[in-house]
C-alpha cells in the first residue's frame, strides 16, 4: 500500500488506466478477429471496409498510449497485406 499522498494518487490512477487500456485492447482484439475471419472467407469489400475500421482504432489506441506507436504500424501493414492478396 502507499505510504505517502502522492502515491496513492499515482495508485488509483493507475487502476483508471489499466481497466481504460483494457477495455480498448479488448475492443481492437475483438475487430482484428473479425478482419481476420473475413480475410480467411475470401470476403473481400467485407475484408477493406473492416480494415478501415480496425486501422482507425488501432492508431486511436497508439495515439493514447495502449500500444506502441511502432506495433500499431506494423499490425495495421500485416493487416493491409492479407486484404490486398484477397
């Protein structure tokens, strides 16, 4: 437990960020295993509008801090490429 006020502070709002990066990480997870099955059937404006999306979220998340800037680019560029050899 902390021992000063300070802190504590720090403490609580670590708990704020976890459960917020969380639930982010959770929700992009979720749309890249959409695109995901969507590549795999070969469904391909499905796949591109998908990929808009999740690209969207994905960069949102590295802008907040949830990922790194670098991780993002390179899942958004893997992502492009499986969409295009549809």
């Amino acid at each position: 437990m902390a021992n000063h006020k300070s802190a504590a502070k720090r403490a609580r709002q670590d708990l704020k960020r976890r459960d917020r990066n969380r639930t982010v990480r959770s929700a992009v997870r979720t749309q890249i295993k959409a695109l995901r099955q969507a590549i795999e059937a070969g469904e391909k404006d499905t796949a591109t509008a998908r990929l808009r999306t999740t690209e969207r979220s994905l960069r949102k998340a590295a802008s907040k801090g949830v990922y790194k800037k670098t991780t993002a680019s390179r899942t958004v560029s893997r992502l492009a490429r499986a969409v295009a050899a549809i």
